[in-house]
C-alpha cells in the first residue's frame, strides 16, 4: 500500500514538472491544501512586485 502510494505521488509530481508548474507552486499547494489559496497569494505577490 505504502509503495502504491509513494508511486502516485511521484506521477504527480512529474506531471506538475512536465505541465510547468514551478516546485515553489507545488509546496505552497502542499501546505496550503487549496489551488485557490495558491492562485491567491501568486496574483497577489504579482501585483505586489515593483516594475523593472
């Protein structure tokens, strides 16, 4: 059960590299438990961030 487990989470995280999605995404999304929350803070951040 426990290498079933640990076989998915490794497809996941494959697909989230392959898709683009850069890692800080993926363990923000981890602790936060929500894409919403994840969107949010990056929109936010994005906003927050001075123009070169």
């Amino acid at each position: 059960m426990e290498r079933e487990l640990e076989q998915e989470w490794l497809y996941l995280m494959m697909q989230a590299k392959q898709m683009g999605i850069p890692i800080e995404e993926v363990r923000q999304f981890l602790q936060q438990g929500s894409l919403e929350d994840v969107s949010y803070q990056k929109s936010k951040s994005e906003f927050l961030r001075p123009s070169p």
